[in-house]
C-alpha cells in the first residue's frame, strides 16, 4: 500500500490527490524555487495533549516555510500567546530554525496544502480528511482541541463523525465531544481578522485561559 493509501498522519511531499492545488504547488515551484512549496507536516510533540487546527498553509507563510503559522501575521499571534501561556517555549522569530519548541502541544492544518486565495474547496477538504482523523488517531494524549475558524471546526467535527448541528462554532465555545476530548472555538487569528477587530489579543487569550484551566484541571 502507498502512503496515502494506508492514511498516514502526514500527506506525502508530492502528495497528488487535489488537482488543483497540486497545480497551484507546481506554479510557486517555478516561481519561488527556495520555498518549501508542498504539504506543510504538523508541528508539535507526539504526547501533546493540545491540538490547534488551522485551515490551511499561507502562501507566503507556511507554504513557504514549511512550518505552520510560520512567516506571516496569523504566526506572530498565535506563537506568542502560545509562549505566553507555556505552550511553547524559546523565541519565536518567523522562521522554522529559530529553536522555538512546543510544549504539550501540536499544530496542524485542515487542509495541508496552500489553496489559491487562501480557501480550500469542500472537496479538498473532505479528500483531506484522511491526513487530518490519522494525525488526530497518533495522538494518544490528546485531550483538548482547538479549532481556529469554522473550517477547522467542521474539520474536527467530521473525523469525530460528530453532527455539526449539534456543536455549533462560535467564538471561546468549547464542546464535549466525549472520551475525555474537549474542543474549543476561536475565530482565526488572520491579519484581516484582527485588523477588523472581530479577533483582539483579549479575546483570543481568553480562548487559551480556557484551555490552561482545562487542562491543568485534568
């Protein structure tokens, strides 16, 4: 069996399942030959009892460096609120060399492979899903999740064959989903999210006072 085929937590380098991102990965290799430019793999521990989920790679964020959230706006958010409340530990200084360590934490991507305009389609996602429910499966301490953006939640809904309707998205909402696994909701910390204001640093800290609490509950 192929990599794809037996479902492995991450999607293979050249992984060719999605026709067009595959061709959008094609044009940034000829047009930006030093960057990473293929399925960006999960970043974290094995034992990390928190997941965050992102929609997917930004082009010039984590399709370029091969890191999540590494390299554009939603990264410099997210990395310090991580340090912050001691999910990760070092500088964090946009680049995936810098010695910037997680701590009982792993992120991860919906969709793993840049999509033009930022926005995979329903059946990108869906034919995604195989990487997405092995990466959650390898996590055998995992006891909390948290979905950043509606995308992401559905993502995480759907692996759990869990009814959408049942757990609806909405900002620092957190759901039982059962056997101990607790997900929480935040808006995504993009750039355009935060320049709105629909997403302030408050708010999104909030979100992990919530998650800290949880898990040092446990």
């Amino acid at each position: 069996m192929s990599e794809i085929e037996i479902a492995t937590p991450e999607a293979p380098r050249d992984c060719p399942l999605c026709p067009r991102l595959v061709a959008y990965r094609r044009e940034n290799q000829a047009a930006h030959p030093d960057w990473f430019n293929g399925p960006v793999p999960s970043f974290g521990t094995e034992n990390a009892r928190l997941l965050i989920v992102g929609l997917a790679p930004g082009v010039q964020g984590a399709n370029r460096t091969g890191r999540p959230f590494t390299g554009d706006y939603a990264g410099d958010l997210l990395y310090s609120t991580l340090i912050e409340f001691g999910f990760a530990k070092g500088a964090y200084e946009a680049r995936p060399d810098d010695g910037l360590k997680l701590v009982d934490a792993m992120i991860s991507n919906a969709v793993r492979c840049v999509p033009p305009q930022n926005k995979p389609t329903p059946l990108e996602a869906k034919t995604c899903l195989r990487f997405f429910s092995a990466r959650l499966a390898a996590l055998p301490k995992l006891t909390a999740i948290l979905a950043l953006g509606r995308i992401a939640h559905d993502a995480v809904l759907t692996a759990h064959e869990a009814k959408r309707s049942k757990f609806p998205f909405g900002h620092q909402a957190n759901h039982d989903l059962g056997d101990g696994l607790r997900l929480f909701d935040s808006y995504h910390c993009s750039r355009y999210n935060t320049n709105t204001g629909r997403l302030t640093t408050p708010m999104f800290h909030a979100v992990f006072g919530d998650i800290r609490a949880y898990l040092d509950g446990k």
